[in-house]
C-alpha cells in the first residue's frame, strides 16, 4: 500500500457489520468525491461452487477436511499481490463471485461461478475491499 494508491479493507464474518461499514465508507468516498475501486473477497475463491463441492468429497474421501474459509478454498497470494500491485500502481484485476441467479443471468451463468478477471476502473483514488479475509504484505510501495 502507499500513500498514492491506498488500501482499505473491511473484514469479518457474516454478521460481523462488513456490509454496514462498507456502506459508511461508500458515503465517505462520495462525500469526499474519491473514486474506489472495488474488489470483493469472494473473488479470491479458488473454485466454482461444483468445483467446492468435488474438492470437499475428494478431501472426505481422503480422510481430509476442506473448509471453505481456509487456504485450500482460497488464493491468498492472489489477495496479496492484489493489494501489493494496487499499492505500487493503483491497478489490477477483479471478478465476481455470482452467488445468485438475479447475480448470474446478467453475465449468462450460473450460481456459484466467476465472471471473467477485468482490469480495474482506472483513475481510482484508492482500492476499497470487503471480505472475510483481510491481507498482509511485506511489501512496501
């Protein structure tokens, strides 16, 4: 992250108040006239809804347990160069995760699948991201 380009990241579980602060932030921005990019942290999943599924059964079937909050079920690096390539440049990429058909029909899909990576809106003012998992970087810009 960097003064230039910063990072902010509102994590937590379901319930936790993501959704809320994340509209707080939103009005802050448009108060301010900043311009966000948006990144969700469900496009950080590694699979498809079909594709979790075959993983939990190959993970059962080995006597293994795959849990969609970890990093068997999640890019984390990914998250992280994210964030690093954000920081050091104001771009990068960005998908969504389409959890519903209101989501889904729109992009010709299904539930449970990406639509395909795009380049992040640019200028931006700062990269504005929502999750259940933050990111750490070493990194510095």
């Amino acid at each position: 992250m960097s003064a230039k380009h910063p990072v902010i990241a509102v994590t937590g579980s379901s319930g936790a108040g993501t959704t809320t602060t994340s509209l707080a932030f939103r009005k802050i921005f448009a108060q301010l006239n900043l311009h966000a990019a948006e990144v969700e942290g469900d496009s950080f999943h590694r699979y498809t809804r079909p594709e979790m599924d075959m993983a939990i059964r190959k993970a059962r079937d080995a006597g293994r347990h795959i849990s969609y909050f970890g990093p068997e079920a999640n890019d984390f690096g990914l998250l992280e160069q994210t964030f690093i390539e954000y920081g050091q440049s104001g771009k990068g990429k960005s998908r969504k995760y389409l959890h519903t058909y209101d989501e889904a029909v729109p992009w010709n899909q299904v539930p449970g699948t990406f639509t395909p990576w795009q380049s992040l809106p640019e200028p931006t003012d700062v990269l504005f991201y929502e999750g259940l998992h933050g990111g750490r970087s070493h990194a510095t810009a």
